[in-house]
C-alpha cells in the first residue's frame, strides 16, 4: 500500500463523524459537475472535481496533518475522497442509502451544515474593519493597568541546594551560568523565565518578583516546584498589544459574540422544551446558559 494510501485510510478514521453533507448529497447527483469544475479524478467513473477538494479541505481542517501544505495537502486529501468515493459506491450497492438509519443521519447533516451556513454568514457581516477596530479600542481601554517583570530563576528541589547556588551567584558567578548547571526548569533557558505579569506565576514567586527592584537577587524562595533563587533584571508598565498583533483574536470575538447573540436572540423567542428540565419560562425553570466569547483584553 502507497504512504498516499495509508494517509487516506488515517485521514478517514479520524474523519468519522465529521460533517460530509456534500459527500452523501452526491449520491444522488453521482457525476453531475458545475461548468467550472476542474476533474482531478474518476472513481468507476464518478468524478471528483476541483470544488469537492476544496470542500473537503474546509472539512476535514485539523484532520489533515499540518505539516503538509500546498500540493502535498491536496494530494492528501484527493486521495481521501477516492478512498471515500470508493467506500460511498459500496454502500450504494448494499443499499445503505434507503436504510432508516441514513435517512437520520442525513437529517441530522442537513440540519448542520444550514446551521454552519447561517453562523458562517454572521461571521461573515459581523467581522467588519470598523467592528474589529471598535472591540480592540474598547479592549485597550478597559485594559486594568498592570506590571510586567522580566526574571531569571534558578529552580532546585532542596533548600540546601538553593543556598549553595545563591553562594554562588553573590560570589560574582553569571547567573545564567549557574541557572544552566543547576536549574531544574527545562523550560526557562539560562533561566530566562521572560516578561510575566504577576498573576501568571505561584503566589509565592509572584509576590515575591513584585516586591524586587530590577538587579536585585532573592533569598531562596519555597514553592511547590521547589525551590526558587530570583534575579528580578526589568520591570515595566504593562503594554496593550497595537492591532495588527491580534487582529485574527479580536475578529474570532467579534464573531463569536454576534454568532452567540443570534442564537440567545433566537432561544428568548421560541419555546423550547426538554424532558430532562422543566420548559423555559416555566416555573422552577433555569436561565438558559449561553457561550460568552472570551474577552480579547486577555488576549496577548
């Protein structure tokens, strides 16, 4: 079997259960093409076009392994829909598609993808330059003013280990040399540990980098990592990041607040019953939870 062939067969096991309404649509309308559309394959004679790849593309999205791209991730995917269209043909001759089963099923992906549809069209209005620049202006200016320090560490398990280490670096030691031999933080390189607000660290660390003025080196400090020897070397106001930075996080925001007042909208003016609780309206009922976007001022 061609490496192609078994990227097919992985790529369709994890793409059960996405949505592939344009896929069991075609069962009806086997080989029919838009004018425009492009052949790039023949499967028993049905036809996969240029507009089927890029629906499957959309599809399968984080299916499809991202260190492929261009050609490579065409080719991955083309072969994906021969292998489906191969699969589809047997089902047809096995008369799956009159079965009750697939006419659910088929409900169910309609009703999806007309959902995808309309949440897509929002997205589309919503994200407008003049939205994107009104939420990130909001965002700055609501932003609560904070500190940014830049810390080196050194991270050992015992506090003997850390006062011999502080020996060390008071003795006129570099820092980041002894943080190399000795730190245990495989993340922090020289224990460079980088700009951090306060509250991005263990209480105790925290308040103890907030207390330090730039240049100065703590006591052995305990948390539950272990412990800490902390070389403070900035502090600074914390800056909001300028637009261009995170334009996509604040489109997705604006998105996702016009995508979830559409649907709270929708939710207060229709009745809605459940078996599992009382109706909404009625008494003893709960307030319906909608999905609050998170708020790009958190953003970096």
């Amino acid at each position: 079997m061609s490496h192609a062939r078994k990227n097919a067969r992985s790529l369709a096991r994890a793409a059960l259960g996405a949505s592939a309404l344009a896929a069991l649509l075609a069962l009806s309308a086997a080989g029919a093409t838009t004018a425009a559309a492009k052949t790039l394959a023949k499967v028993n004679g049905v036809e996969i076009t240029d507009d089927d790849l890029k629906l499957a593309m959309e599809d399968l999205g984080a299916a499809v392994p991202r260190q492929l791209e261009g050609k490579a991730r065409e080719t991955y995917v083309l072969d994906f829909l021969i292998d489906e269209q191969l699969v589809v043909q047997k089902a047809q001759a096995d008369k799956l598609a009159e079965t009750p089963e697939f006419a659910k099923k088929l409900a169910y992906l309609r009703d999806k993808a007309l959902m995808e549809t309309l949440l897509g069209d929002v997205a589309q209005k919503a994200a407008t330059e003049a939205a994107i620049k009104q939420a990130y202006d909001e965002a700055a200016k609501n932003q609560k003013q904070e500190t940014e320090y830049h810390a080196h560490h050194i991270l050992v398990p015992t506090e003997e280990e850390a006062k011999a280490a502080l020996k060390r670096v008071k003795g006129g030691e570099d820092f980041g040399k002894v943080a190399t031999e000795l730190s245990k933080d495989p993340g922090a390189k020289g224990g460079d540990l980088g700009w951090f607000t306060k509250d991005r660290m263990v209480p105790e660390f925290g308040d103890a980098a907030a207390k330090m003025a730039p240049g100065q080196i703590s006591d052995p400090i305990k948390t539950q990592f272990g412990w800490h020897i902390v070389k403070l070397d900035e502090k600074r106001p914390k800056v909001f990041p300028p637009l261009d930075q995170v334009k996509d996080q604040v489109a997705r925001y604006v998105v996702q607040k016009a995508q979830s007042e559409l649907v709270m909208k929708l939710r207060d003016g229709s009745k809605i019953e459940r078996a599992d609780q009382p109706a909404e309206g009625s008494p003893g009922a709960k307030p319906a939870e909608g999905a609050k976007p998170a708020d790009p001022a958190k953003k970096k």
